[in-house]
C-alpha cells in the first residue's frame, strides 16, 4: 500500500469469506475444578447464535490439566455475528486466547 491509497480500501482475511458459512471457534480457557468449559463456551456462543445453528463442540485437556482448547462448529450468517462471537469470548474471565 502506498502512502497515498485510501485506508478504508484496506481488507482483512474475513472480508473475502462469502456468508453464511459454517465457522469453527477455537477457545483456550483455564481449567476449573466442576466447570465444563464446552459447555461456557457454547453458553456464551449461544447468547449470539441460535442453538440450532451450533452443529457441534469437542475439547481437550492439555497434558498438565491447567488448560482446555474448546471447539465449537456453527453456521454464521454475517460478519457481524463472527465479531460479536469473538468480542463475547474475549471478554470472558476463564477465556485465555481465541483462533
């Protein structure tokens, strides 16, 4: 980009995605004792995405137990939705990182 081009022309990776679309969210999240982090995280995708558009989760516990990646697969309608997902698992306390 040169000095001069207009910055509103600037597109990042999600602009090319054509909706909808069926989406997988990566959440790394610390474990806790009595908590299912798949289950939190497919709470907190739901208060965006209707459940009937989650078509499934899996997760994983890493080798020392302190952490859990949690996936969760759903069909998204708008970039709006994909922002709106990420800004909600962002700003929960037990969310360390998103893919």
């Amino acid at each position: 980009m040169t000095k001069d081009e207009p910055k509103d022309d600037v597109k990042d990776g999600f602009d090319l995605l054509e909706y909808p679309l069926e989406y997988q969210f990566k959440a790394m999240c610390r474990a806790r004792d009595g908590v299912c982090m798949q289950t939190m995280v497919k709470t907190l995708v739901g208060q965006h995405i209707p459940n009937e558009r989650i078509i499934g989760a899996k997760s994983n516990d890493s080798r020392t137990g302190k952490f859990e990646s949690v996936s969760v697969s759903l069909t998204l309608d708008s970039r709006e939705e994909l922002e709106r997902v990420y800004q909600e698992l962002a700003g929960s306390e037990h969310v360390v990182m998103t893919l």
